[in-house]
C-alpha cells in the first residue's frame, strides 16, 4: 500500500474525533488555487467544450501558454505541438515518460532516499531497480562515484530536483556534470521537477536552456505551484520522437489531462507573481522548521536547499514507523516514517513545512521544538 495511506487515514480519523493535530506528512499546500483563476474558471463553465475530452496531448492553447510561460521565465524554448503535454499530475507523467524510453528488464537508477511512487512505477514496469544511497551529512549530497560506476549500462537515471524526501538542491555544476555523464554513456535522464517553483539554495539551470538535449526527459506538476492537486494536472517535455510515444501510454492509460483543469490552469500561468508569493511562504516555513527542530531533542536536521521537505535523522535503534506513531500521540505531529523511502531512509523522518497554515504554524512548531526522543524506548 502507498506508505502515506496509513498515515493520512489516521490524521483525517483525529479530526474528525476533534482531536488537534499537525499534519506534517502529505505534502497539500494549505492555501487555494488563486481566487482570479477561479473565477475565471467558473465563467468558462457554461461553455460546451469545458466538460469534454480535451486532445491526449492536451489543449493547444494551454500548452502553448505553458510553453510561453516556460520560455518567459526559464529560457527554454519548447514547440508546444510536439514537445510538450499536459499529463494527469507528474505521477502520470512519469509512467508514460519511463514506459517511452525502457523495455521490461532494462535498468533504472534512481537515488535513495528516493520517492516511492518512482519505485513503484518502475516496479510495475518490469524494469530491473537500481537504488543508489546517497552521501548524507548535514545535507543529503550526490553520490559520485556510484554514479559513475552504475551509469554504464544502465537505460535510465531518475533525479528529482528539488528532492522528495531530501529537499535536496542540485549545484550547477551537479545538473551539468549528470547531464554530460548520462549523455556518454546513452542513458535516458529524467528530471521530476514537481518542486522547481520552490527552488531557494540550488541553480535553477537546466539542460534544455542551452539546447535541446534528446536523452533529458522533464516532468512536473502544478499541485504544489498553484494547489492544483484535485485537477491532477502536469507535464512532460522532451525530444518530439519521444514524446509521440509517450502519448501512446497516456491515451491507453487517462485519454487526456482534465479539461477543466487546463483552463483553470492558463489563467493561473498568468499570475507569476501569486506564486513567488506562495514559495516566499513555504521558504519562511522552511526556516521556522529548521529553528523549532534545533531545539528539539534527538531530532538531527538535514539541510532543504528547495521543496516542501527536510528527511530528519532520529536516535539510532528505533524503528520509524514506530516513532512516527510515537510523534502523533504525544506531540498531535504527523510525519512520514523514513523506511518509506528505501533502506536509507532508516531511522529518519520525513517532514513536510509546506503544508501548516497560518493559523496552526505557530502552534505546530511550538510542538515541534518541545520533542524530545532521549531516553525513549518504542
């Protein structure tokens, strides 16, 4: 089962029996899409096209808009009719991408601590995992020699960037020296940048602003961006040949992105400035988090250069899982047991400062500096 389902189930149960608690795990921002788009999207309603398919690849004056977008603030020229498509979330975009590119049997490098929906889909895919730990220290770093060692051979290599569960953000020489080892040695990169509007200490360089690299696919979402998760609305961009098989899997596996998500989101990419807002926020959050978990005791914060996450380590010797349960019941703060995320995760703990709103940040992180693992035996 996902390894958030359990941890979810039990926080909607708490409140709903009207006990207080800090939901620390699932990253869902804690504020609404951007009341303009909203409105917007109630005005299109009435319109015949808005409550049918939409083409796999998705509308054309949305992904045009996107790719406007794209080029505006990132420098990435796109040709929204061949190489782009609006997806069902990153998720969706992932399985498509990974299915384009690798055959039953091939191999897949992915980092560890690594996001377990990539695993899974790679899992069901028949395709050979291969899970490479990273350094940790007081941040969690590439490992390179690993990677130069694995990379050989192998059909593809998955990087998330900024990270989940890590928060890691990778250098501009990291994304150009991954770009150039993957590129020698014929294996496909591909990038889930679910969290690239929440970039606050790494380079926010990527391959396709110089030219277009065929062997990087990009995926993305707008769940986080724009709180549009409920659409299920995200990205694929790449080389055009292989994108038209990419939409072979969607169209056998969703048909095509929501059409009333789409429109909801060309109005959304309009609102720059509402999003710079938003990832100011999250990187307050950010700092709040690290102060209140430095006070904790037995909690080891690990530095987030980007996203909604820090992966803590906790004492040696207890099992996280039941650690987790042990944070809900005395502190009313839910988290993600570290073993979610491979071996590497052991003894660690996944928070999310993405997701506290206004009203409860305060008192959540009052709850969080109070935690005390010493001494503890579970």
């Amino acid at each position: 089962m996902p390894p958030i389902h359990s941890i979810m189930s039990r926080v909607r149960e708490m409140r709903e029996s009207g006990r207080e608690i800090f939901s620390m795990a699932q990253a869902v921002p804690w504020y609404d899409p951007p009341q303009e788009a909203v409105e917007h999207m109630k005005q299109e309603m009435i319109g015949k096209g808005f409550h049918f398919y939409s083409p796999d690849p998705g509308l054309m004056s949305t992904r045009v808009a996107l790719s406007r977008e794209i080029a505006n603030r990132r420098g990435i020229n796109l040709n929204p009719a061949s190489e782009l498509h609006l997806t069902c979330g990153a998720s969706q975009a992932f399985a498509s991408a990974l299915m384009s590119v690798a055959d039953p049997g091939d191999r897949v490098i992915v980092l560890e601590p690594y996001y377990f929906d990539h695993v899974f889909a790679i899992q069901f895919s028949n395709l050979e995992l291969d899970s490479i730990p990273m350094v940790e220290s007081s941040e969690w770093c590439l490992p390179w020699s690993k990677l130069e060692e694995k990379i050989p051979g192998a059909k593809a290599l998955v990087l998330v960037n900024p990270g989940n569960p890590t928060g890691a953000a990778l250098s501009e020489q990291d994304i150009r020296r991954i770009v150039s080892l993957t590129a020698e040695n014929d294996c496909m990169l591909i990038i889930d940048e679910t969290y690239e509007r929440f970039n606050f200490g790494g380079s926010k360089h990527h391959p396709w602003m110089e030219h277009n690299q065929e062997h990087v696919l990009t995926i993305g979402s707008f769940s986080k961006s724009f709180s549009l998760s409920g659409w299920r609305l995200g990205y694929l961009f790449g080389a055009d040949y292989i994108l038209e098989q990419a939409l072979k899997v969607q169209d056998s596996v969703v048909i095509c992105p929501s059409t009333p998500g789409q429109i909801l989101l060309e109005k959304c990419l309009d609102l720059n400035e509402w999003v710079e807002n938003r990832s100011a926020e999250v990187e307050h959050r950010l700092h709040l988090c690290k102060e209140a978990m430095k006070q904790s005791k037995g909690l080891e914060w690990r530095e987030a250069g980007g996203g909604f996450f820090t992966l803590a380590e906790t004492p040696a010797g207890i099992d996280s899982y039941a650690l987790a349960d042990h944070l809900i019941n005395k502190y009313a703060i839910a988290t993600i047991p570290g073993d979610a995320f491979g071996n590497t995760g052991k003894q660690h703990l996944r928070f999310s400062f993405g997701c506290l709103g206004d009203e409860e940040l305060v008192p959540a992180m009052s709850a969080l500096a109070s935690v005390d693992l010493t001494d503890i035996t579970l």
